[in-house]
C-alpha cells in the first residue's frame, strides 16, 4: 500500500495536518489559561470547538443519506 508516491504523500500530509491542529488547539488552550488562570474558560473553549460537529453531524449524515 505505501509503496504508491500518492499514498505516501497522502499519508504524510494527513499526518502532518493533524499534528498541526493538535498543536494549534494545544497553544490555544495554553493561552487562554495563561490569561485567565480559570479551567472553566478551558472548558468552554472546548465546548464551543465541540458543539458545532455534535449538532451539524447529524444533518450531514441525513444530507448523505438522501442524495447520491
């Protein structure tokens, strides 16, 4: 399967782009706590990054489901 060019680099970018949002919301949330000292803020930041996939996904997935 790796021996693809495509694959390869396929791999490596989702790799890569999945290392780089870690570390952005990582930073993210060391900021925010640095500023403000609270865990609650901590919380929400991830509760407002959570949110919108919990309540979107099920209409794309009815969206999906209805067309070809």
């Amino acid at each position: 399967m790796l021996r693809e060019p495509s694959i390869r680099w396929y791999t490596a970018s989702r790799f890569a782009s999945s290392l780089a949002n870690t570390l952005l919301r990582s930073s993210l949330q060391w900021q925010i706590f640095e500023q403000t000292g609270s865990a609650f803020y901590l919380g929400l930041i991830g509760a407002v990054q959570f949110v919108p996939v919990l309540l979107l996904s099920p209409l794309a997935g009815a969206i999906a489901d209805a067309r070809d």
